[in-house]
C-alpha cells in the first residue's frame, strides 16, 4: 500500500485524507442541500428516490446508511417502510444538519444517528439487513475496507447498495458534462457557498473514482456476491447492489 492517496487531482499522504475530506464538509455542510440542488439541476432527487426503491427495507430490516450526510436515504428507507435506519456520518457538522431535518420532518423514531468512519463500523458482525452509501464511497480513503466491513456487518442473505458517479457512457453527454463539471460547479461554489477549492475537489474527485466495471470489481474482492449495476443518466451515476451469501 502506497503512503499517498488521491485528493481530487492532487496526491497527498494517506494519513491527511480524511482530515482535508472533513474540512470540505464542514464547510459546505450549512448549504449542502441548496448545492446538491444547484450542482446537479435537482436531478439528484431522483437519482436518490431510484436508489432508495432498490433498496427496499422492509419493516422488519435494518439500514445501515454510510456516509448518510443531511439524511436523504435514511429518511427516504422509513418513509417506504424500513423498519430502522443507522444514520452514520464520519462528520458531525453533517449529522447535525441530519438531526435537525429529522426534527423538522417528525421523525422520532426508528432511527440512530452515530458519527461512524465506515473503513471501521463499530457494529458486530452479521448485524444488519441493507447497507448502503450514496455518493459517499469516492471521500473514503480506503474503499476496498469500506466494501469488506459493509459485507462484515451483512447478515446472510443481506445486501449492499452504492450509489455513485461514474463514468459517463454517452460520448456526445461527455464534453457537456466536463465543462460544467470544471467551469460551472467551481464557480457555483463561489458565488453560492463563498467555497471555489471545496467544489473543485468534488469535481476532481468524481473524475478519480473506479469507473463501473472497476468498482464491480472491487464488491467481488471484498466478498460481495451477483455483483451487479445499473447506469443512471447515461452513467453520470450508477446503482451497485451486491449480496452477502
């Protein structure tokens, strides 16, 4: 294992990662919703309202959502009927944003909030039914322990849902998604959230991520089973599911 990792387009020591990817969140936690609106058009409502459809946490499972940020999947899970949901975050300026929507919306019950780092989930082993992590695994800076300790914490029979940007599929989509990607979000991020360097690390770092085959890859060497995945948006995102046998 090399003592540096990626950070956007920039390598820096593998210990200093998760510091920098905090200090990103903190800073856009306050508007983080008002971002994902502006940054993706609102198409992330939907992406995210696909994603929690395949999930499918029936009232007798549980959820363990990481890197759950403000609360969209964790919520979305108990609004179909999931019977409870762990709303994990490895920062908790997030999860405090998460704490405040519950309240806003009535949710009392039937969700935990914990500040979690999901290379290390302090869950016992085959604990829970669904896992998922939506446009969370890319700030890990381990993925493949993150993918082994989801599969840790499955019960047989359980399954781990990923959603995530990829690589986008349509050539003619591509060059669009580029410019907008390197020119409009950076600029967004300024004039919106007074952040240019926080947007232009998360631009970079969609850019980094293992393309589909490569992340499917990935669920397989850490033990997940009928790995399989769906493009969203000519692959701007896509769903990964994968079971623990």
């Amino acid at each position: 294992m090399t003592d540096t990792t990626d950070f956007g387009f920039r390598e820096v020591p593998r210990d200093q990662k998760a510091t920098l990817v905090r200090q990103v969140f903190e800073s856009v936690a306050p508007r983080y919703d008002l971002m994902n609106d502006l940054m993706s058009l609102g198409i992330h409502r939907i992406w995210k309202r696909i994603f929690i459809a395949a999930i499918g946490a029936s009232k007798r499972e549980t959820l363990l959502d990481l890197a759950g940020g403000t609360g969209d999947i964790a919520f979305g899970a108990l609004a179909r009927g999931a019977g409870r949901a762990i709303l994990t975050d490895v920062n908790p300026a997030m999860l405090e944003v998460a704490r405040r929507r519950a309240l806003d919306r009535g949710i009392v019950g039937g969700i935990d909030f914990a500040v979690v780092d999901a290379e290390r989930i302090p869950l016992p082993d085959r604990s829970v039914e669904k896992v998922s992590i939506a446009f969370g695994l890319r700030n890990c800076t381990d993925k493949d322990a993150v993918l082994r300790e989801a599969r840790r914490v499955l019960r047989p029979g359980g399954r781990f849902h990923c959603l995530e940007f990829s690589k986008v599929e349509l050539a003619p989509l591509a060059p669009v998604y580029d410019a907008w990607s390197f020119r409009v979000l950076p600029e967004i991020g300024a004039r919106v959230a007074k952040d240019r360097e926080s947007y232009e690390y998360l631009a970079e770092s969609i850019r980094r991520f293992p393309d589909q085959e490569m992340l499917a890859g990935m669920m397989r060497g850490a033990g997940l089973e009928r790995v399989a995945y769906r493009n969203l948006s000519g692959g701007i995102v896509a769903i990964h599911t994968g079971w623990r046998l």
